[in-house]
C-alpha cells in the first residue's frame, strides 16, 4: 500500500489545486458537467484507493492531505452559509456538528442530476472542523 500511497501522492503533486482551511473558497466543479455524470475510470480508481488509504489515518489530518490523495474536491461548501444536504445520513451527521464543521469537501464517483442530490449519487465527503484544517468527519454515500 505505501508504494501506492507514494504514486499518488507524486501525481497529485501536478496538480494546480492546493488547499489551506483558511482559505478554502466555495466552488463547485459540476456546474461544468454533462448528466449523468460518470468519473472517469483513472479518477474514479484515485479516489477509490486514496479513501482506502486515508481510512486508516486519524482524526484531524489535514485537509491537505485529503486533496493530496483524492486530488482536487469536486465542490466545496461553506457550511456557515445555507446550502443543501446530500442525503439522509448527512443531513443526521450535520444536525449534530454542523456547528463544529466549517466546509465540506466532496468527491464524486456519479452523479444523476445538475441542481439536485440524488440517492443514488455515489460521494465521498470530508467536513473540515472550524478553527483548523483538520477533517473531523467524513461521510459517504453508496460508496463500496
């Protein structure tokens, strides 16, 4: 797994997205997508493996870190602003510490429809804490 981990981790390094809590913006990506939308395969196996991976790390590792496994977060909301729930087991996780959390980051394997969550969509979403860059949370849905 570490040969894995180091491979991605020197891909990711191309990337032009780099991520800091403070300075985490609103964006959304999907906007520019055709429905349904379908990662492609070598996305689709990065954030696969790269949860995998990350799975086995520890409560408050850093954004940074996410983003350089996974790549760059297909949305990323402001929780301090209005905005909508993906799915039912969010919408319970973030009754009780949406308080805590200021954005949420989310990768997306599919997603059926442009301007509404669908449950069927499949997701992977890290909720990073107020006052840090650390993910306090993370949830996921139809994510085998």
């Amino acid at each position: 797994m570490r040969p894995l981990l180091a491979v991605l981790l020197g891909l990711t390094a191309l990337l032009p997205f780099s991520v800091d809590a403070g300075d985490l913006k609103e964006s959304d990506d999907t906007t520019q997508w055709s429905f349904p939308y379908r990662a492609p395969a070598e996305k689709e196996k990065r954030i696969r493996d790269g949860v995998e991976v990350l799975l086995k790390g520890e409560r408050g590792t850093p954004a940074t870190k996410f983003v350089e496994v996974l790549g760059p977060p297909d949305q990323v909301t402001d929780l301090s602003k209005d905005f909508a729930g993906m799915s039912p087991n969010e919408d319970g996780m973030l009754m009780r510490y949406r308080q805590k959390l200021s954005h949420r980051l989310v990768w997306f394997i599919s997603k059926k429809n442009k301007n509404t969550a669908n449950l069927e969509d499949i997701w992977f979403a890290a909720y990073v804490e107020k006052g840090s860059d650390g993910i306090l949370k993370i949830a996921r849905n139809k994510f085998n």
